[in-house]
C-alpha cells in the first residue's frame, strides 16, 4: 500500500461535488427521462454561470491560436493583461491599483494557493467565516496552518465583523481569510465593517485576504466594494470565471503588496512557470466595451433570476434571512422540514429532481439547517425546480 502525506488527513472531501455525481447518476436514469414519462433533473447545486465567455473573448482565442502565440509568458502574466486589469479597477470601482502588483494566475484557486503558501507555515491560525467555501480553508490546511472558523449568523450577514476578530485574535493568529460576496451566502461585508476589519489586522501586524470573485456580480450599491481601497496591504483574489463567464480556461488573478510579488512571482515559476497563454490573450478581450456591456447585461440577468428565486423560496417554507446583494446563491433554511440538509437535499434530489447542496461542505455552525440553491440556471429552469419542489414539498409542513 503507498503511504501518502500526513496532510490529506486535514483535507476533508468536497461534499458537493460527490453530491453532484449522484444526482447526475439520477439524471441518467429512466426515472427522470421525459420518453419514460420521467421528470428530468434540474441542476441547481454547482456554481457555474450559463453564459459562457463573451463572443470577442472567442475571437481572440481563435485569433491566437491562427498566428501560433502559445508561448510561455511571464509568469506574473502578460504585461497587457496586468495593465487592463489594473485599468478596470480604475473605470469599475475608482481605485487605482499598480499593474506590477497583479500577478495572472491559473485561476483564482492557483492564487490561493500561492497566497497562502508565501504567508502561512505550520504553528499559524488564519481566521475565516463560518459558513464559507471549503476549498478556501483547505488552502489554508495544505501549508499547515490552521483554518480557525468563526460561526457568524445572519445578523452579522453570515460575515465576518472587526469585533470578532478582535475577540478571538490569539498569539498564533496570521491573518484573515475572507469572501465578499461569499460562497455559499451571497453576502458581502459592507465597506465600512471592512474598513473596521482591515485596521484591526493591521493593527495586530496580520495580513488580510479578501476572495473577490463574485465582485463584479454585486447587486446593490451599498456593496460591491473592493477591499483593495483600503491600502496596498490588503490582498485581494479575483477571477475570470464568474462575472467574466471564463470558468474552464481556469484564469485569475492577485492584487499584491508590492513586497509580495518577488516572492510569489518565484513560487509560481516553480509551480506552473504561468496560467494559459490562450486564455491570457483569450481574456484582453474582456475589457473592451463590447464585452463590458454583455458582462453588465448578464449581472441585470442575475439579479432578475435572484428577485424571482428568493420570494419562490420563502413561499416554499425555505426562507433565505439574508437576501443574497451578489454572486448567484440564496442561502436557505431547511429546518422546517428536516434536521438535516443533507437528508433533506438528498430526499429532493430523489422525489423532486432538483440537485441543490446542503450545507456540510461550507462549515460545521449550521450545516445541519442550510442548504445552497445556485440561481445561476436560466429562468425557466428556476420556474420549473420551484414548481417541482412545491409538488414534492406539499403537505409536508
């Protein structure tokens, strides 16, 4: 038998995604084929947009491939990627960001990594919300610190506030770890809280993570704020993924202190030598007008989908307590029919045929009460999960 690594031991699995296999075994089957009098499976348990990437963002990559420019690039990414990401914090969010602190990664997950691996060693505790996304703690386990998670409650919009922070800084604390808006909440931390949270990290000579992936898929104007505005200190993930429609050509990017990027600059030499040339060259496209404007229509799109799904929900007997203000998931509670959500979404899965996710993966606080609905499916697959859950639901409360 091989021996791995003691470290496997600090990864738990990722629940949804075992979830998601089950449902598509499901799906597959004569009891949810439409020919067979079957009912099929709507999917809203993973976290991918139904748009794909913008038609210029396709052009270029055929564009690219043509004239053969599939060299390695730098590996803080192409010098006019930098700069174009760099503007578009500029004209988006009035901030003015360094092209040589942004360093293009092979995806958000890859900055992650290379983030914590330059910041965090065996003995560190990273504060981090609870609920969250699980791969984000996971980042933290494999360099050997420890992920430290704090239950937060919808009164505190299941985020993390400076007062908690404060309250369980320790001796080996090393930083904060955080998501506006978040997997699985769709909850962001208002600008001022996180102003408050950024000076006590700072004032306790911590560091500040900030996961802004669903940040261009912010809703309301209260939000939808770049941590970044609060001083080159603060480190922020983004990705192409999400508001970008890019989620395959697996392509982020780090806004770094400028005495960070030496250091992860040579962790990622050593890693992956540098994230996808075609999707480096792919994703300049994003930033033209034209795509902005298709970007901007998708985010009315899932704000429309958000003011359909979380009203549907609360008439189902499963409210969401906080109204999801970004990203694409309602956050609702199953309590009212199972103590569990993980019982709950499997018995849903089966006699409905919606795959949603209960809420394990994100955090022990209140898995057992939550589960996830991604409203990033189309309309009319919403209508229908809803009116399928409502037969399956009725008469059950």
């Amino acid at each position: 038998m091989i021996r791995t690594a003691r470290r496997l031991e600090r990864i738990e699995p990722f629940y949804v995604m075992e979830f998601a296999k089950g449902a598509e075994a499901l799906a597959r089957s004569p009891a949810c084929d439409p020919a067979r009098g079957g009912e099929p499976m709507v999917f809203l348990n993973i976290g991918e947009p139904d748009f794909g990437a913008a038609p210029l963002v396709m052009q270029a990559a055929e564009r690219c491939l043509r004239e053969g420019r599939t060299q390695y690039t730098q590996a803080t990414g192409l010098p006019e990627l930098r700069e174009r990401i760099a503007g578009w914090y500029g004209t988006r969010f009035g901030v003015a960001v360094d092209p040589a602190r942004v360093v293009v990664t092979a995806g958000a997950s890859a900055a992650l990594q290379l983030a914590c691996l330059a910041l965090f060693e065996a003995g560190d505790e990273v504060l981090m919300p609870d609920p969250s996304y699980p791969c984000n703690r996971h980042f933290v386990s494999a360099t050997g610190a420890t992920p430290r998670l704090l239950p937060a409650n919808s009164a505190a919009r299941f985020q993390l506030d400076a007062a908690s922070v404060a309250a369980h800084w320790g001796p080996a604390t090393r930083g904060v770890l955080l998501a506006t808006p978040s997997n699985p909440t769709g909850t962001s931390i208002a600008h001022a809280e996180m102003a408050a949270i950024v000076q006590a990290v700072r004032a306790r000579g911590g560091v500040t993570l900030v996961d802004e992936i669903y940040l261009g898929l912010s809703f309301d104007e209260a939000f939808g704020h770049t941590a970044l505005a609060l001083g080159e200190d603060v480190i922020s993930i983004n990705s192409f993924s999400k508001y970008f429609g890019m989620t395959g050509w697996r392509l982020g990017w780090l806004v770094l202190p400028p005495e960070l990027v030496a250091p992860v600059e040579k962790l990622a030499q050593n890693l992956y030598i540098c994230a996808s040339t075609l999707a480096q060259r792919a994703a300049l496209a994003c930033f033209e007008p034209e795509s902005l404007a298709e970007y901007e229509r998708r985010r009315a799109e899932f704000r429309r989908r958000r003011d359909y799904v979380v009203p549907a929900l609360q008439g189902l007997g499963l409210p969401v307590p906080v109204v999801p203000d970004g990203a694409f998931y309602a956050w609702a509670d199953c309590s009212a029919y199972s103590t569990s959500s993980w019982d709950f979404c499997f018995d849903m899965m089966q006699r409905a045929h919606v795959a949603l996710t209960p809420g394990r993966d994100f955090g022990p606080a209140q898995a057992e009460r939550f589960l996830r609905l991604s409203f990033a499916s189309a309309l009319p697959q919403l209508q229908a999960a809803v009116a399928q859950l409502g037969r399956a639901l009725q008469g059950r409360r």
